[in-house]
C-alpha cells in the first residue's frame, strides 16, 4: 500500500459523510471491493474510512445505498453527450486521464446525481448503452458501485480519481436530483439528445415467452427449478459480475477470469425461458458446463463446486422435488418408523421372524465384480417383540445418522482384515510363522506375520524388521523412523511435563497439578502424554466463557475488542490404528462438554457459525438473529473432512479459523437472502477444534502457510504405549482430571451460555421449570487473563520476531513457501496453553510454572509439525510419482518418465519371468504346501503361461528375457525352429544363449 497523510484524505471523508455516502473498502491500487459482500455490508464509519485511505487503499460508494445514481461515460463523446444535456461531471476517473488510452477511456467521467423520487434507489437496475455515434458508457444505480475521491488505480499508471473543478465537488454545489426519466422510459422531463437512455435504470422489461402449442413443456422440477432467483443461484460469486442488461432485456454477467465481458446471460421468463446461455468458453470450462445452455440449479452447484450428488442435495435443500428412487437414508428412516410402529403394536410383537444369527461374527466375501461385503450364513427364528422392532428402528437410525454425516461407508484401502475362513476368489493363505518371543521372560500377546515364500531379507538389510516389530501396539527400541533426534525430544517433553512419581501413592506429581494429572490418565489409558494432553486443551477451551479474553502484550486493557481469544486448535497426529481415536475419547471422558456446548463435526465455516448464531425467517416482520450456542466445539478424527473443505472453492473455512483464533473480529457470512446471514461479533462465542490425521495427508493444511491457517493449530503425535512399557496405573481407575470442575462452571441444570429470565412454567405436576434465555457474550465487559510472570522473555521474542517479518516481507514469505510454516504466533499461542493449564488448576491467572509448561508444549508442536510437514511431502511426492508413472510422466518431465514407467515394467516383466522359473517344481512340499514353480528351467511357452504372469506385463516379456539375459540371470537355448519351445535356464546351468530377438509373449 502507499500511504497517505491523513490531512490529504480527512476533507473527502468528511464530505462523503456529509452527503450520506454509503462507503466500502476497495483493494489498493485497485477497483475491487475488499468484502465479497459489499452489497449488503454495512458502511465503514469516519474512522474506518481515514484509516483505510490513509494505508493507500481505495473508497468506493455503494450507489443504492447512498440513494444515488451516476452516468458514466467511458469516451469523451458520452462525456460531451452529457454537458450538452445540462449534466454536469462530477469525478474525473483515473483511466479518464491516461492520455490517448488504449480503450478509448480518456476524456470520460462520472456524472453523479440523486436517485429519482418515486423509485427505492435499491431496486434500480444498472444497463450499459451504446450509441451509433460512437458515445458509450453505463447508467449505474441500485447494487453498483462508483470508485469515489481520491482513490487511485494501478491500472491508470496510479493516477487518482479527481473532483472535476466545474462539478459539484469543486465548486460545493449540491448534488442534483435525477428525472423520473431515468427510470420510466415514459416520464417527462429527458434532456435533448438523452432519449435514448430513457428508462435505462428501470425495472427489467422481459421479452414475452412465445410458448408451443402444448404450453411451455416444462415439468414440475423444471418449474420448481426456474422458481430459484438469481440471486441466490449467484450467491454472491465475485467471479459473476453484472455487466447490465441484453438484448432480451434479461441480466447479462461477466465471467471474471475471461477477457472479455460477455459471460453469461441469465435469462429470466423471455422468449429463451429461465435458464442461462454461457457465452464463454473459459467459464464452461472452468464450471464443468456440457455447453452453453443449463439451468439455475446446476449453475448454482457448478458456482458452489459441487458434483452431481451435491447438486441433487442443493435442489433438495431449496425445495427441488427429484423423482425415481428416493435416497438410501430417506429409505432407513421409513424403515425406521414401520419398524416402532410395529413395537407399539400387539399383534405384531406376538410372532417369531427368521434372521441372521445374532451369535455368528460375519464373513468377508469377494463377489464377481472384485466387491468386498461381510456376510452371515446361519438364520435362526427369533422372537419378534417389541424390544425386536426396537432394535431394528435404532440400527436403521443409526445408520442413516452415519451416512448422512459423512461418506458412504466402503472397505478401506491398505487395511488389515480378519477372516474366519477360506474366501471364494481370494489368494491362498501361505503358512503363517509364529513370532518368536521377546528375549526376556515376560510373555508377549502377539499376532502372527504372513511370511511370503521368498529369501528372508538379509540380516544386515537397513529395511529388516526387528522379530518384535509385529506385536500389536508394541514400539521397538529403534522406533524413531523419522528424525531420531526429534523423538529423542518428545520424550524428554513428556518426561518434564509428567514430573516424579509419589512414592506412597503411585501417581504422577507433574509440573502442575493438572499436567500430573492428565499423566496419570494417559498411563491408565496406555497412551502418549502429549497427544493426550492436545486432546484436552480444546475441550477445556470449549468450557471457557466467551468473555475471558488473553489481555494484549502492551497491558492496555481499556477497549475489550483488544483481547485475545482462548480458542483453542489441535492436531492430532498418528497413522491408522495408533490410538488417535482411544486418545480422544479418553479427553472427552475426562473433560466432558456440559449441556449448551454446540458439539459439531467438521464442515464448513458457514455451517460452524450457524452451530452458534443462526437467522431466522418470522411471520411478521424481517428475519431475525437467534443465539444457538455461546460456544461450539469441532471434533473430527478423519482430517479427509478438513481436506475437502479446503479444496472447495468457495471455502472460506481458512479465513474462519484464523478469524475465530484472535477472535476480536466479526466472522460468519452476509448474503444477499437476509434468511441466510449469520454473523457472531468479536468474542460472541468460543471456537475450538479437534483434529485426529495421519500425519502424511496434512499438505493441504501447509500449504496454507502463506494464510497462518497452520499457525492456528498446537500439534502431537498420539501413540500406543508398549505392554512391556506400560506403568502400574494401566487399567486402573486413575483420580478425575477436573475434581472440582473450572473456575467458570455453571450450576448444575444451568445449560452453558444461558441464564435464567425470572419467569417460570408451571407443570401438571405442581413443579415449576425456570424459563431460559441466551446469554450475549458480547454484553458483558471484558474477564482479562495478564501474562504471567516470567513470560516477558517469550513474548518480547515473539514481538522482535513479528517486527522483523513487518521489515523483511519478501524474506518472512520465502520463510513460511520454504518451511511450510508460519512464524510469529508461537507467543500468542504459548499464552493461550499456560491460561488452560491454569484453568485446569483451578485458578484464573497463569503462573510462571504455566507458561514453562506450556513453551514445552509449543516446542513439541513445532517438532510435530516439521515430522508432518516432512511426511506430507513425501507422501505428497510419491502419489504425484505413482500418478505419473501411471499416464507416461512424472511431474513436468514426461519424456522421463515415460522411459521410467517402460524401464519398471520390463523389469516387474523380467522379475516375475525369473520368480517364476526359480520356484520349487510343481509337487514338491515346502512349508507344508505344494510349490507350483519350474525348479529352474521352463520352455518359454510355459513360463509365459503361467498365472504369475498377467495382463500387467504384456508387451514387455520380451524385453523382459532379454534384461535377464544381459544379467546372466539366465540363458535361452534354442529346441527347434520354434521360438516358442527355446528353453530358459536359471543361472547355474547356464549354456551358450542364441539372441532373444524371436521371443514372443
């Protein structure tokens, strides 16, 4: 931005106040508001605007609000179209001023006037026009925008946009009143040489629908759909930009990624119907459009990001009826009523029914199509009582709670599965080989190793397994897999916060009170102390008031809009089957979330305000805010959820979360339907998250560095306490981790959030109940938590660090692109872990213990977070491998990897040859099974033949024998004149080998 002396921008403020502008940010140097928005956002006040120009940005003025119009001329013509009339210019625009402008921009201007009485400025519609004499330009009112004094524009060279010395903003001269004329093409009162823009800024005139002789053909859905305004099919997309009226007299749009300004029209009951004719090619191809027609619903989920399933669940949502069959969780729920109309019903509660038997653990079964589903052989007859029909309404409930709430459920790639036996189509199990026992006398519970029949890998292979690698749950000595250092670190972290043990009691003492006893809990539950204690801290946030904001580094507390918020995030690292998910249940057991805490699963940002405030439609009068909760807790163990969110367009999950950390902004959505608004003010509600992912499927997340969004979270790995590592509280009943609750707890029966009115119900049986009301965070005055003591080093750290980032922005960029992490909030966050443990200890203020306790806890995150970064780029590099090898390229250089693809495969080819022909013969026993090899020599007929040899490797056998013969891995010695008979030995018996160059697959 380039700054500007306040003195220099103060007057035009002053004015635009004085004329009751309604006025929005622009983006420097720019004609873009800052607010997606800005229709129906709320006006910046003095102050707002100063600051904002005095920083170099733009001012614009939103012309509907202000109760203004304004013809804007982009040539000089259109401008001396206007003078002749009598109008006069009022703002001189940047491009105006660019000598000789490339469009033809030099010598126009805004021409800026009061809307005509009689009209709501709100409702009047903006239309270019485009006279044979060369004049043009836009009549602009109603959702439009003027850009105001003195903002300036890159475009134009950072020329300013000026008051024109003979306009009213030169001379002080009010503002004049527009004709009726402007509006109604059949007013009196249109200047000489401006009939033709008569009526531009009315209403919409549709063109009259010709229909067929059957009438408009059209069916239900396709009425219910065409019923769908436009607005809300746009929801406010910048990418759609009004662009006034066609020649239909239907809304013609702009396409912002295009060139050109001929996007889309969207016809609304002329002679081309209701849907939308796409004139562009790059927004069809960018929206996934067949062609240049479709209708408003599937414009709606193209604009949203959705696919076909999600466009279906758009139309439902605004009341599109789809016919054929109805969705699987809508046939569960109907499943679910005749099943607990049937518990109600005598008669039916007398009989037996015959089905699968309740005892029997279901089978895997491989069907035709390669399809996994579990299955059950034995049906017995059972009583059909009503606890029966109870259970079966509650299993088709559930089920369709289950689907509803996330993808349909499916087999997981990658992931062991237990059989009971033999599975039709499956590979034969190969002999399992017993562990052998670890070497001290204690037993070790381990499961058993397939051990494929190949040479056991040398003992001195980095990449050989420890025999007790295969115990369930159990980590060998060598464990650190990443950087041995790192996890070196963790332990020492976890060894600090647990502290010495009570040698008369057995529990741990920690470094706090609550830290000794979050160690006891996670020994009890046999998993890792950090992890565990990550999974705490978010819920203990969840429980904290609103109102308790983190007072600022400087110690001004005069303003409550100052504080911090103690929202809380968490990252919960583990691959699959290491305890993240015993790890949060056991946080939620320890810390649970009373009544009045909204508990939501991962979605989208919208959906996580609307947990807390919600709009709401009345009968009579405008929609109205309601307060759901005061405080909404996100938990998800599945970091896909995250993923998917953050891949969506129109996601603004990032912003909501950096938003909801620091709190003391307003965050949620302003829609052009009053019904869909929802917005919670600074400190309105508390925001917490938890997060359980495998720490390689966290990329998305770092890329955001550049945003802070990874800045937002504490990190830790969770994990599964060895058995033989186990402490003497495993198992048992450990002491509560919050014995005497929080500071902040509300009385029992008082929901969190709420308080009672004074009134009551009287109920039937002479009891009263008290009358609840939501209690505003927001009304009541700032709860301040000081930094403790001993914080002052950390947090004039953290101070330097964010004054070298303001100094060095290319450098702080670079850092955080590099590192895939962003520096500067590692002092806020510190703070916000020290007040928890506080908390927890039942005190209101950290102490200087807090915050050495919680600088150890944001150094785990930090070495948690570099393993994650770390595994996600490689995880990240060896799936944009596979995807490259897969179509003939690996990254950007194709050529290469197309002759990696063809190297791998002759080389899977030449291997699976020689697998082949070194196997025992057929019929020999080895491990108890028959070999089904050639015992070193075959024909080649034979060897290619055989099973082991698949679709996979076709075309490159040959190629693959000829590998294995430049290896003397093998000889082919010729038997006839047939190729086909040439007879491969394995090397050993290696003769004299005729060229390769006539063996064919």
């Amino acid at each position: 931005m380039r700054a500007r002396d306040r003195v220099e921008v103060e007057p035009w403020v002053d004015l635009y106040m004085l004329l009751g502008a309604h006025l929005l940010p622009l983006s420097p140097g720019t004609k873009k508001p800052v607010n997606q928005g800005w229709p129906d956002a709320r006006a910046m006040t003095r102050d707002d605007a100063i600051s904002w120009l005095a920083r170099g940005g733009g001012i614009g003025i939103n012309l509907g609000k202000s109760g203004w119009i304004c013809f804007d001329a982009d040539n000089a013509g259109a401008a001396e179209l206007f003078r002749r009339a009598g109008l006069v210019r009022t703002v001189i625009p940047a491009n105006a001023q660019v000598p000789n402008h490339p469009q033809g921009k030099t010598g126009g201007g805004h021409f800026v006037a009061l809307a005509p009485e009689g009209f709501d400025p709100d409702t009047l519609h903006s239309r270019p026009f485009g006279l044979p004499t060369g004049e043009k330009g836009d009549a602009l009112g109603g959702r439009r925008f003027i850009v105001g004094v003195p903002t300036r524009l890159d475009e134009a060279g950072g020329r300013m946009y000026l008051p024109d010395p003979a306009g009213q903003w030169g001379t002080g001269a009010e503002l004049p009143r527009a004709g009726a004329w402007v509006a109604d093409a059949g007013a009196e009162g249109c200047p000489a040489g401006l009939e033709a823009l008569r009526g531009l800024l009315g209403p919409r005139t549709a063109r009259e629908r010709v229909l067929d002789a059957d009438g408009d053909g059209r069916t239900e859905r396709q009425h219910q759909i065409d019923e769908i305004g436009w607005d809300q099919v746009i929801g406010g997309d910048p990418r759609m930009i009004a662009r006034g009226a066609d020649s239909c007299g239907c809304d013609l749009y702009e396409w912002g990624p295009q060139s050109g300004d001929r996007g889309a029209t969207l016809h609304d009951g002329c002679a081309w119907g209701f849907g939308v004719h796409v004139w562009s090619g790059t927004m069809q191809t960018q929206l996934q459009l067949d062609g240049e027609h479709t209708d408003r619903l599937r414009l709606a989920a193209r604009l949203r990001g959705l696919d076909l399933d999600g466009e279906v669940a758009l139309g439902r949502e605004w009341g599109v009826e789809f016919g054929g069959l109805r969705p699987f969780t809508d046939d569960l729920d109907a499943l679910a009523d005749r099943a607990e109309e049937r518990a109600e019903d005598p008669a039916a509660c007398a009989g037996a029914i015959k089905g699968p038997d309740p005892t029997e653990v279901p089978h895997l079964a491989v069907l035709d199509d390669g399809a996994h589903a579990r299955k059950t052989k034995r049906w017995v007859q059972m009583p059909a009582d009503r606890e029966y029909w109870l259970r079966e309404a509650g299993a088709c409930r559930g089920l369709a709670r289950m689907l509803r709430g996330g993808p349909a459920a499916g087999m997981q790639q990658a992931a062991e599965t237990l059989v009971t036996g033999p599975v039709v189509g499956a590979p034969q199990p190969v002999p399992a080989q017993p562990v052998a026992p670890a070497a001290s006398a204690e037993v070790v519970d381990a499961e058993v190793v397939d051990v494929p029949q190949a040479a056991p890998p040398s003992e001195t292979s980095e990449n050989a397994l420890a025999v007790d690698d295969a115990v369930e749950g159990e980590l060998v000595e060598d464990w650190e897999d990443g950087d041995p250092g790192m996890w070196l670190r963790h332990r020492q972290i976890e060894e600090a916060l647990r502290g010495t043990r009570d040698p008369e009691t057995g529990l741990w003492i920690g470094m706090t009170p609550a830290l000794g006893r979050m160690a006891n809990l996670a020994e009890s539950e046999g998993v890792y102390l950090l992890g565990f204690i990550e999974s705490v801290l978010p819920r203990v946030s969840a429980r904290v008031p609103a109102r308790v904001v983190i007072a600022p580094r400087n110690g001004l507390t005069t303003d409550k809009v100052r504080g911090v918020s103690l929202s809380y995030n968490a990252l919960l690292f583990g691959p699959p089957a290491t305890a993240k998910t015993t790890t949060q249940t056991a946080a939620a057991a320890a810390v649970p979330l009373p009544e009045g805490i909204a508990i939501v699963p991962q979605g989208t940002a919208e959906g996580i305000v609307k947990a807390a405030r919600k709009t709401v439609g009345k009968r009579n009068g405008p929609p109205e805010q309601i307060i759901c909760a005061t405080s909404v807790y996100v938990e998800t163990d599945e970091v896909k959820s995250v993923d998917a969110e953050l891949a969506r367009d129109a996601s603004k999950y990032v912003s909501f979360t950096n938003s909801t950390f620091f709190g003391n902004t307003t965050v949620g959505q302003t829609a052009s339907e009053a019904a869909r608004n929802a917005q919670v003010p600074p400190h309105g509600a508390r925001f917490a998250q938890q997060i359980a992912a495998q720490p390689q499927l966290c990329g998305r997340i770092w890329t955001q560095a550049g945003s802070g969004l990874d800045a937002r979270f504490a990190c830790a790995f969770a994990g599964s306490v060895a058995p033989r590592d186990r402490g003497p509280l495993y198992g048992t009943t450990a002491p509560p981790l919050l014995p005497n609750g929080l500071p902040w707890d509300r009385p029992v029966g008082l929901p969190f959030g709420f308080r009672p009115t004074g009134q009551t119900i009287e109920n039937e049986d002479g009891t009263s109940t008290p009358v609840l009301e939501a209690d505003p965070p927001e009304d009541h005055p700032a709860e301040w938590v000081l930094w403790p003591e001993g914080s002052l080093v950390g947090a004039e750290a953290a101070a330097q660090k964010a004054a070298d980032r303001s100094r060095h922005t290319r450098a702080a960029m670079l850092h955080d692109l590099e590192t895939s992490r962003t520096e500067g909030h590692e002092g806020v966050r510190t703070m916000k872990t020290s007040a928890l443990l506080a908390f927890l200890d039942g005190v209101k203020q950290p102490k200087a213990v807090h915050w050495r306790a919680a600088e150890l806890l944001a150094e785990a995150t930090v070495l948690a977070a570099t393993e994650s970064v770390e595994q996600s780029e490689r995880y990240d590099d060896e799936q944009a491998k596979k995807t490259g090898r897969k179509k003939g390229k690996e990254l950007a250089h194709g050529k290469v990897a197309t002759e990696q693809t063809v190297s791998d495969a002759v080389r899977a080819a030449a291997e699976a040859v020689y697998g082949k022909l070194t196997r025992p013969r057929e019929g020999v026993l080895v491990r108890g099974k028959l070999a089904k090899g050639f015992g070193g020599t075959a024909t080649v007929t034979q060897i290619t033949a055989a099973k082991v040899i698949g679709s996979r490797h076709s075309g490159y056998i040959q190629a693959g024998f000829e590998l294995l013969v430049r290896e003397q891995r093998i000889s082919v010695s010729a038997a006839g004149n047939d190729p086909r008979q040439y007879r491969v030995t394995a090397a050993g018996q290696l003769t004299a080998a005729p060229t390769t160059g006539g063996i064919t697959a």
